[in-house]
C-alpha cells in the first residue's frame, strides 16, 4: 500500500509466542510496513547477519529498518538482542523497540539505558505501532552496514 | 431477508453476553476491527493458533505438576505463556486464572497449582466453547448471504 516513489520502511519483529507474532506482523502491515517476523534472537541475528553479506552484493531490499523483539524468551532474550545490536558496529543504528506483557520499571529503565527506542507493554496496540514511524523519521535512513 | 437480520441480532446479543460474562475482552474487539476484506478470517486463524498453543500448554502443565519433584520454573514458565497468548486475544477469564497460577507457582503451593490446573482447565473449554458458537453464527450469517455485523 505504499505511494509511488517512497518505499516502505522494513521492521523485523521477533517473538517466540506463534499468537504474538500473528498480532504483530498484522499490526505493522496494516501500518503500512514491510515485515519480517521470526521466532528467536538467533534467527534474527542470522536474518541481520545475511542481510550484511547481501548489502555486499549490492541488494537494498532487506534493509532492516527497525527491529520491535519480545523481552522474554527462551535462549537469548530481547535484551540479549539489543545488547548485541548496539555493541554492533554494524547494527547498532538500528532502533530496537522492547515488547513485554510485564509492567516491571526495572526492566523498562534497564532497557531504555541500554538503548532501547521505546518500551511497548503487551499486548500491542495500533496506536503503539502508530508511534514507530516517528522514531524511524528522526533516524537516519540510510544505515551503512 | 428476515433471517439474517434475526441471526445478524443474535450474534451480537451473543457477543455483548460474552464481553459482560468477562470471557472476553476489549483485545478481541481489537482483533475484530483489524480484520478486513484482505484478510476476512484474520480472528478465526488467531483464534485456532490459540486453541492449539493452549491445549499443547495445557498437557504440558498437567505432565508438569504430575511429577514427584516439581519444577516450578517450569509450571510458571508454561502458565506465562498461556497468560500472554489469552491476553493477545482478549481471553480475559483465562488470563485472570493465570494470574492467580503464577502466585502458587512463586510459593511452590503444588495444591494451589493443581487447583488452577483445573480451574484453568475448565475456563479454557468453556471460552473455547463460547467462540465456536461465536464462529458458527457467523458462518450462519455469510451462509445466508449477510454481512457481520461489528
């Protein structure tokens, strides 16, 4: 649904919980996004990985534009993730958005300290979704990976 | 056509006892309002991804709680899913279950947990129950040549 000329900007969603990702990824094509979702950190670390070696070779598609991930998973969580990103050289340019269904501000400032964009408490709503584009306006949109 | 004005009535006398029963929730209203011709049975795909993810939850918990040595982490972490994915669509009796669950899980009450167990149980097969029916007068209704009404 974008208009002629402007490309839609690309959010990888990360969840481990099949509902949540369905919700997501519903959320976010409605807001007009092009999207990606996977089920945990190591495969959206290995989406972002390839989309490096793919950037090699000159394809802007898969661009990540932003990345909106779970905070509680199994193995890595979404604060591993972010952690990873921003110590990322490459990656680090990157808005990460932080989604929990528990209200904890420990957890929450922990986050935002470690360089989180936002802070959404599930379940996600449209209107949360509304407010990414905002942050991804205010970023560069080219991000040198 | 009588009929589908009469069934169109029925559904959302339907839905309105639901929502006042607390079974469901505003999340399932937000379920509903992003389904659209593009994706017309957007809440039906939800709703069974649920229905499978809880009875595979539910089975889990039962092995769970049946073993001589408990593993709380593990009762809690299987009851934090079913919260967040009851909670994802609008399964407001389930979730409040689970709320009470993880606070026998958090003192190691293995006779609270089985309670839960049950009372879990019971609220699971009954909302499950209610959205068939829910299912099934929309159907009813598309079959008719009617529209949902919203």
């Amino acid at each position: 649904m974008g208009m002629a000329g402007e490309s839609q900007f690309h959010v990888l969603a990360v969840d481990d919980s099949i509902i949540d990702r369905k919700w997501i990824e519903k959320l976010l094509k409605t807001s007009s996004f092009q999207v990606t979702v996977v089920d945990s950190v190591s495969k959206a670390l290995e989406f972002l990985g390839l989309q490096k070696a793919e950037q090699r070779n000159h394809h802007q598609e898969t661009k990540v534009n932003l990345i909106i991930t779970d905070y509680s998973m199994p193995g890595m969580t979404g604060y591993d993730l972010l952690k990873k990103i921003k110590e990322s050289t490459s990656l680090k340019g990157i808005p990460v958005v932080i989604m929990s269904s528990e209200n904890i501000p420990s957890r929450i400032n922990r986050c935002l300290e470690e360089g989180a964009e936002d802070f959404f408490l599930k379940p996600v709503q449209l209107s949360d979704v509304n407010k990414l584009r905002p942050h991804l306006l205010g970023w560069r949109t080219l991000v040198e990976i | 056509m009588d009929g589908v004005v009469q069934l169109q009535r029925q559904l959302l006398d339907y839905t309105t006892l639901l929502f006042q029963e607390g079974f469901l929730n505003d999340q399932f209203t937000q379920l509903q309002q992003l389904q659209d011709e593009t994706n017309p049975d957007f809440v039906v795909e939800v709703v069974s991804l649920f229905f499978e993810d809880s009875e595979r939850l539910l089975n889990e918990l039962a092995n769970t709680l049946d073993q001589q040595s408990i593993d709380f982490r593990k009762v809690d972490s299987h009851v934090h899913q079913l919260k967040g994915s009851s909670s994802s669509i609008g399964a407001q009796r389930v979730q409040n279950v689970c709320i009470a669950f993880r606070n026998f899980c958090d003192a190691q009450n293995t006779e609270g947990c089985l309670k839960c167990l049950q009372q879990v149980k019971n609220e699971y097969a009954l909302v499950k129950n209610k959205l068939e029916t829910l299912f099934q007068l929309e159907q009813q209704i598309l079959a008719a040549g009617g529209s949902i009404p919203m």
